[in-house]
C-alpha cells in the first residue's frame, strides 16, 4: 500500500501529531495564498463563494470523518458545535471591536480583503485580523470544551449513546442561543458592561448580526488544510492508530492497551474544535450566524457527505464534500426538482455502495493507484 | 510460584450470576486449561483477570498483586496480555498495522523488532500478508495473528480465549502446537477450549467448570483418564 506521509513511531505516551516539520504548514499556507491571490480573481464571485462553501465543507466534513470515521462512534452534533463556535468568535470580533477600535469596523489587511484583493492598497496583517484569527481559535475551543462535557459521560458508554446525546445537545444549544439576549450595538453602553455579561447578549432569535468580515479564500482554505493535516496524522501514526482499533473492534482495542474511553473522548473533541472553527469561519463571511439555521439538518448535511465519501476515509470525504456542495448548484436548472434529484443520487449510492465511495480506504489506496496487492491469491490461501 | 490466584471470584451479568466463588490458581511457567461446555462461565473468567468486566466479589491478584479495580490497559502493562474469543482482529487495518497495535504500550522499538522476529519464526504466514488487510485472511491465519499481535505485548502470562474455534482439524492441530512452544519459550498460559482432547493434551493442569463452578480441577493428565470427564466432554462412552 502507498504511504504518503512518513510513519511516525511514537509511543502512546503524549500528544504527538503536532506537525514533526513544517511542510504540511507551508503546504497550507501556499494553497491557501494560490486561492486568495489568484483563484478568486480569476474565477469571479460565484465561483469563488463555491470554493469558500466547499472549504468549509472540507472542514466539516472531515472533523466528523474523525469522530463517525475513525473511532466508528456516532455524532449528530456538528450543528451544534458549529453554533458554540460561531457564537462564541463572533461575539469576540464584535464586542472585541467595540473595546479595541471603538467601532464596529475592526482594521483588516489584504489577507482578509472582500473582493480582488490585488489592487488594493492594504498591508498584509493588520491587528483587526489576528484579533479574528485568536477568535477563531478560541471558538474551536469553546466547541471543544463543549465536545469534552458532552462527550465525557456519553462516550463511557458502548452503543448509540452519543447519536441520542448529539442530537439532544444540538436542540439545546439552539435554544439557549435563540433565548440570548439583544445584541448590544451601543459603544458607551458595550464598554461599559463586563465581558462575562456581553456574552449573554447574543442576538437571541434574530441571531448574532453585524459581526465583521474577515473570512476570505485565504483563511477557509488554510484551515481546511491544517484540518486535513490533522486527521492524516491521526489515521496514519501509530498514536493515532489506537482511534482506529476502536471502530474495528472495541474489546480488542482494549485487549491491546488502548483506553478507549479516552481515545474516543479525545476523538470527539478534537473534532469538535474543528467544527467550531468552521462555525467561526461561517459566521465572518456571511456576517451573522442564527442557531435557527444551525438545526439538525446541517448536522445531517455532514453526515451525507461522511457516509458518502466512506466511513473513516478523509479523501473520501474531502471529495464529498466538493460533489456535495457543488452539485445542487449544478442542478438548478431544475428548479423545484433540484432536491428530488440529490435525494435520488444518494439513494443510488446507498443501494450501489453501501460503504460510501471509498470505504475506510484512501483515493489512492484503490482502483488503478492501487499498487497490485500483496497477497493476489489471499483469501482462499488457506482452510479455514 | 503461584503466577495468578483467583480466590472466590463471583461474577454477575444483571441477575445473572455467572461465576459462584471460582477460586483457580496457575503456576508459573504451566499452560492451565478451564474446560467445560458453553455457557459454563470460562470466558467470563478470561474477562474478569484482564479487566473488562467487573467482578461482584472475590479476589484476582497477579504476581502477588490485586488485579481488582484496575482498567484493562492497565492490566496489559502488568504482562498480561487477552487473545478475545473470536480473535478480535483488526478487519480493515493491515496485517502490519495489527502487530503495531499489539506493541501499543511498548516504547522499546528494538525489542518489539526483536519480538516481532520471533513472531514471523512462529506464524510465517503473518509475515507473507504484512500488508494485506487483516480481514482477508483466512479463519487460521487470523487466529495467529491474533495470538502473534497478543506475544507483541511480551505478556507474562497470555489468556487465550477459544483459539481453536471454527478452525479446521489440521489449523487446530497447528495452533496446539504453537500454544505449546510459546509455552517452552517461557510465557504462562491460561488457555479456555471447548475442544477438551486437545487442551488435555497440551495442558498440565486443568479445571473443569460447571454452571459457573468448578467441578474438579488436577493435572491434565489425570483428568484425561477420569471416567466422569471422559464421558462428558471428551465424547467416550
């Protein structure tokens, strides 16, 4: 089989897939540069709205492809978690705005410029932008800590447990965002009230409106391939091994040392950092997030793309995610019967290939990559 | 020396009761075999010394220390490794990939090379389809690698849980007398069957259970011979 990235022989003593060089970093940032400077000029708005859509939904996506995929357990909270942390960075940009610059419009460079950004007279970085930058971490963040409360007593337990607990925590977040107070748009009135006390007023059923833009191509696709980064390291290292023994086999993965309360704890939250990051992302282009919006149905959204890319396969679901996005756009010509179609599509999938488009495996792992496999005469090599 | 005791172990499923004060001991460097038919509660004795179930009561101490309370993984680094019935393999990982988890806990990457070695020297055939997914080996090839991937862990002592299930006449014959040389290479075994001839064989001491009790218990050898075992479980009338 084809190794990509090179094997890493850690032990399970510590958190080790932090990046052992910086390549896959320079990867990103070079991908992420292509899509800001050239992709978007050349490609015109729609287009470019597309890959920021598809971006995002790579994000998506593969932050659940860690928790449904690797570690076999259920999710149905993406939603939920994209809710904590858009809500959550959004009200950091926002009030932060308001306590730093004193208006609403925090100064943003060229990386986080609406439009052509080639003709723009702007500096690359401005401080408005690592101010969205740190709130983007610190809504993946909130959404872990929220991943780490919810996941801790539901994960304990083998089953569907955590498919029953997701859904409820994705209502209940829902709620409790549509039952947040007004938004504060008063300067004098937001400096005057401590932070704590700001975030309780969160739009409520209006949602969380008139937050600042700053997402762009740049940052979407940076994070959708650090996020691919990480879920690579966590399929292929021996560490990250251990996520994968437990959807294969609980009891064995215990027999061999693997605590797999832990790990499919560790899993969880992981992924809900990620889901929350893309929350944040969402929120800073459309410029407002409603939990209204952020129901199940996104949540399922996901899943498709999870199940139809293959349970456990991030090219899989990468490549998903593109189709997923893409082709209700493709079918509008269709008008009305667009949905009927995309629900047609994936039933024929389901009754083609049940086990998504690529299984556990990788793209290049099947098909006509596929080195010729080792053992051709396997199965019936031996009695059984 | 007294390997791993089992003093008045009770175990309960729900109302269950599935183990009635079972006291075993197995001395150091013997295979120990617990035979008797389904249901009688030698899986569940397995279960309860590596820590997936909890017993209700009684005492498990390894090596002179209390096993009670402790996680599995926990266990595992005490040198006591679990071959689960059913083999428990790794079906959509690779051949390799299953060995690697067997040495999960290890952080010696020359002495698991060197186990793995001696792996290879028991079961060639694991090391023919390294790269092969594991559920595309045959029932017998798997059960080795499952037995393999347990030796990465370098247990002690090693429970092993039906190896012989669903194998053919020839493969059991084969996984018996593996069982046997990694015994002379040193490792304790705990060894549950339902095939009783063979694990008499290969055993030298043995308890028979009976709805969650043992029934008798003495060398191998002599419980062969005995009239009452003979009748029930080795199908001689």
């Amino acid at each position: 089989m084809t190794r990509v990235a090179p094997q890493l022989d850690d032990g399970p003593a510590a958190w080790r897939f932090v990046p052992r060089n910086l390549a896959p970093l320079g990867a990103a940032l070079g991908l992420a540069l292509l899509m800001h400077f050239v992709f978007q000029p050349a490609a015109g708005s729609f287009a470019s709205k597309l890959a920021l859509d598809i971006a995002v939904n790579i994000i998506l996506a593969v932050s659940l492809t860690m928790v449904n995929g690797f570690t076999g357990q259920f999710s149905m909270g993406t939603a939920g978690f994209m809710a904590v942390g858009g809500y959550a960075a959004a009200a950091v940009t926002y009030y932060g705005s308001f306590r730093l610059y004193g208006s609403p419009n925090p100064p943003a460079g060229i990386l986080s410029a609406f439009g052509d950004p080639t003709g723009l007279p702007l500096p690359w970085l401005q401080s408005g932008d690592l101010m969205f930058v740190a709130a983007c971490l610190f809504g993946g963040l909130v959404a872990a800590g929220a991943g780490y409360i919810v996941g801790l007593p539901s994960l304990r337990l083998r089953g569907d447990y955590l498919a029953i607990v997701t859904l409820g925590f994705g209502e209940i977040v829902r709620v409790v965002l549509q039952t947040s107070e007004r938004r504060l748009s008063n300067a004098e009135q937001i400096a005057g009230t401590p932070w704590p006390k700001l975030l309780t007023h969160l739009g409520g059923s209006l949602g969380f409106t008139s937050i600042p833009y700053f997402t762009t191509l740049f940052w979407v696709w940076l994070a959708a391939v650090l996020t691919l980064v990480v879920a690579y390291r966590m399929k292929r290292s021996s560490y990250g091994r251990a996520f994968l023994s437990i959807r294969e086999d609980e009891v064995a993965a215990e027999a061999m040392g693997v605590c797999t309360t832990k790990f499919k704890v560790r899993a969880f939250v992981i992924s809900s950092f990620f889901a929350g990051v893309a929350g944040a992302l969402i929120a800073h282009q459309v410029q407002s997030i409603n939990a209204g919006e952020l129901g199940f149905q996104r949540s399922f959204d996901v899943i498709i793309m999870v199940v139809l890319g293959g349970m456990g396969s991030i090219s899989g679901a990468v490549l998903a995610a593109g189709v997923l996005t893409v082709l209700p756009e493709l079918l509008r010509f269709m008008a009305d019967y667009r949905m009927v179609v995309y629900a047609l599509a994936l039933i024929v999938m389901m009754i083609v290939r049940p086990q998504g488009l690529f299984g556990v495996r990788e793209v290049w792992e099947v098909g006509p990559f596929r080195r010729r496999a080792a053992g051709s005469g396997a199965p019936g090599g031996g009695a059984t | 020396m007294t390997m791993l005791l089992l003093e008045d172990l009770n175990v309960h499923y729900g109302a269950i009761h599935a183990l009635r004060g079972v006291s075993v001991s197995v001395e150091q460097g013997r295979v120990v075999t617990l035979i008797g038919a389904n249901g009688a509660g030698k899986s569940t004795i397995l279960r309860a010394v590596s820590g997936m179930i909890r017993p209700s009561g009684g005492r498990i101490m390894f090596e002179g220390k209390s096993l009670s309370g402790q996680p599995p993984h926990q266990i595992l680094r005490l040198g006591l490794a679990h071959v689960p019935e059913g083999r428990g393999i790794f079906a959509n990982l690779t051949v390799d990939e299953n060995l690697e988890l067997g040495a999960y806990q290890r952080s010696d990457p020359e002495g698991v090379r060197r186990d793995r070695e001696k792996v290879y020297e028991l079961f060639p055939r694991v090391k023919e389809r390294l790269k092969q997914a594991a559920g595309t080996l045959s029932g017998g090839e798997q059960q080795m690698l499952a037995i393999g991937r347990a030796l990465l862990a370098r247990p002690r002592l090693l429970l092993l849980d039906e190896p012989s299930l669903g194998l053919a006449p020839q493969l059991v014959q084969t996984i018996f007398r593996i069982i046997r040389e990694i015994n002379a290479q040193g490792t304790t075994i705990l060894l549950v069957e339902q095939n009783a001839n063979m694990a008499l064989a290969v055993a030298h001491h043995a308890y028979v259970l009976e709805v969650g009790a043992i029934r008798m218990h003495g060398p191998a050898a002599d419980l062969a011979k005995s009239d009452e075992v003979r009748k029930a479980y080795l199908g001689h009338g």
